[in-house]
DNA sequence: TTGATAGGGCAGCCTTGTTGACTTTCCAAG
DNA sequence: CTTGGAAAGTCAACAAGGCTGCCCTATCAA
C-alpha cells in the first residue's frame, strides 16, 4: 500500500521527521498558512460581496476557459445546488458567461467575460504575490519540497485530476476521451 | 521588506520557479491537499455530530492544556460568540472542562476530560496518517521545504504564534508573562 | 419513442462565521 | 471600600456556503 521508498541515506536511522511530534507541527503549519492563502484575496471578495466559493469558481473557468457545469463540478468537489447558487450569481452580475456546448447542446461552457478576467487577475495577483515571496524566501528547493508533499497529501484521485490539468491553458483542446465528433444532423 | 534572500546558486539564472505558472500550481496544489487533509478528521466528526470547529478546538486545547478562553481565540482568529457555541457542545457533551482560572479567576482554562482526549487522538490520528505517509513518501528533505514554504506564507504574528507553541508540550508551563504570583488573600 | 444525462430551480436544513448590545464576575488601583 | 475595566458569557439576528430531496426541461443516443 505504501508507494515506493526512496530516501537517499536513510536506512531506519534518520526517521525522526515522521515523529508524531513533527506531524502535529506540520498539521499546525497548513491551518496557519491555509488561513494565511485565503487571507488577501478575502478582503478583495468581501469588500464585493462575493465568498470563496466565487473565487473558487472562477478560478477554474480562467484556468480552463470552456470547461462545462459537471467537469467545473467534480474539480470543486461540491454539490449541483451549491455550485450553481454561485455560478448564478456570476452570470448575473456579468462576470461569467455560460453558452450552450457545442459538442452536446444540454452542457454548458462557461467563460469568464472580460468583467470577470479582471477580477480573477485582481484575486490571482493578490494570492500569487504572497505565494512568490514565501516561495522566494523558502528558495527552489523548498518549493520543490512543498509541492511534493502537497501532491503525496492528496486523494490518488485528486492528484490525478491536479496532474492532468497541468499543461492545459496554452490552447483549450477537446477532452481526449471525445466521441469521433458525429455529424450532428440536428432539427432545430 | 523582503527578508534576506540565501539561494544557493542563483544569480538570476534560475527564477523559472517563480513564474506565474509555476504559482498557479502552488496555489492549486494548497487547494487539493488542504481538502484532503481535512476530509479524514470530517469523517469522523460527521459521524459524532461535530464540525471542524470541533476538531480545532480540542486539537488547540489537547495541544496546550489549561489555555484560557482568550488564548484560544487568538489561536483559533475567530470570535469569541463563534467559539462559545463550539466550547459550550463540548462542555456539555463533557469532552472539555472549563475550571476557573487559578491567575484570575475571571478566566477559564480549558482541559479535555478522559472523552475529549479519546476522541482528540482518534481525530489526530486519522490526520496523522495521512500526513505521515505524505512525509514518508516525498522524504525528509522535501519535509523541510514544506515546512518552510508554509512558515513563510504565514503572516508574521501567526508565525510568531507558531514558532512560540513549538516547544510547550512537556511540563505546561506558566505564561512567561505571568504577575509575581500575588498571595490572593481572597476571602470566600 | 424512450431512457439517460446535463443543467437548473425550489425548499429546507446545518455549521460556522459575523455584529451588536448587554450582563456577570472579579481583579486591581485609587 | 469603591469603582473602572477586563474577561467571560449570553441573546438575537444575519449571511455564506455546504448539504439533501424533489422536480422540471432540454437534449442526446439507442
């Protein structure tokens, strides 16, 4: 069950980092940074009457421009009523723009409209700057470290989902699991 | 502002973990692994009726017993109405105790009866193991980063806060900051 | 034509956060 | 011994954002 172990020069001597002691410490430090992360780009949501799940959401679609309802579903890992008491919200108030699929006419796409870029820049740009100082100060290999250890934290399933959106955001390609795009000879 | 930087051999060359891409991933990776890193303990206090304000309470005061009500408060960054519902569940439901200060008798300090530590350690310990095979899995070295990369996202009192908690467990000492112990000739 | 799927709407519930106003307890200083 | 103020706690009201359950429409695929 245990995936391979590979510690340089570590044969039963070294194990004190896995001390429950330096669990618990490292238990504390993600609810002191997780509050820290979310810290700045809450003032910005508050101050427009919008909550985490907002930025959650559009986070993603900027990510991933196009993405429908059910795929935005299974990578915020909530329910359809919930997502969608948010998404109303944004497509009211003109920050997200939900257009019929092309594939498959009962999807919807969603998009961030111009209104909506500007403030996923304005959350993003607050987030990341706190991100780039402690990556700066922590150095590369500490940031090599972090992401490992974020990665190995999380549900094999999760981290598949995390992996695979790695390389996405250059051109928007079609889901490669897409039926040979029938000729929809559609009425209507 | 920026603290002194120590990167072995950057001189500018090698910032490419710096970019925003590369932020992106952070962020996205805190987002999974702090979902997985909760989902256990929420399991279990799914099942007991409890919260994740539970949970932190009673790790906060398992961590550091006899903590005062205000103390908790500045650990938790939550208001004191919203902790005194969580306290006042767990002192029914008789996992905490809440004695008289000894100091100041306005004060309450906090203490997990024989229940609450029962149920303390099997919250801990779900989370524990998660963690502990996160560690073992990305190496000591990369626990290092970690710890560091979240130290620094941490925003300086928080940090304060956390580094000062590291060492308490052992002998529950009285605040450093504590009057010369007045002969409290108190009547009653 | 029909069953399954994607999306959305509505109702109602819970937890956990918030403010604001108020009381009680009790220490410490005048 | 009185009193100001800190610590703790209470009540009321509200909001965000989770959840379940149920129902409806549009659409696709067989």
């Amino acid at each position: 069950m245990q995936q391979k172990i590979r510690m340089p020069g570590m044969i039963g001597e070294d194990l004190l980092f896995l001390t429950d002691d330096q669990l618990r410490r490292g238990i504390e430090a993600m609810f002191f940074a997780y509050r820290a992360f979310t810290a700045d780009p809450d003032l910005i949501l508050a101050e427009l009457d919008y909550g985490r799940a907002h930025h959650r959401a559009v986070h993603f679609i900027n990510r991933d421009p196009g993405l429908t309802v059910t795929s935005l579903l299974a990578v915020l890992g909530v329910t359809k009523q919930s997502l969608n008491r948010v998404l109303r919200t944004l497509i009211e108030d003109e920050l997200v723009e939900s257009r019929v699929g092309r594939r498959d006419r009962r999807e919807r796409q969603l998009y961030l409209t111009e209104k909506g870029a500007i403030l996923e820049r304005r959350l993003s740009e607050a987030q990341r700057a706190r991100m780039r100082a402690a990556y700066r100060n922590a150095g590369p290999q500490a940031v090599a470290g972090f992401r490992q250890v974020l990665e190995a934290m999380m549900d094999p399933e999760t981290r598949a989902q995390y992996q695979a959106l790695k390389d996405l955001p250059e051109d928007r390609k079609e889901p490669a699991n897409e039926q040979p795009r029938r000729t929809y000879s559609d009425r209507r």
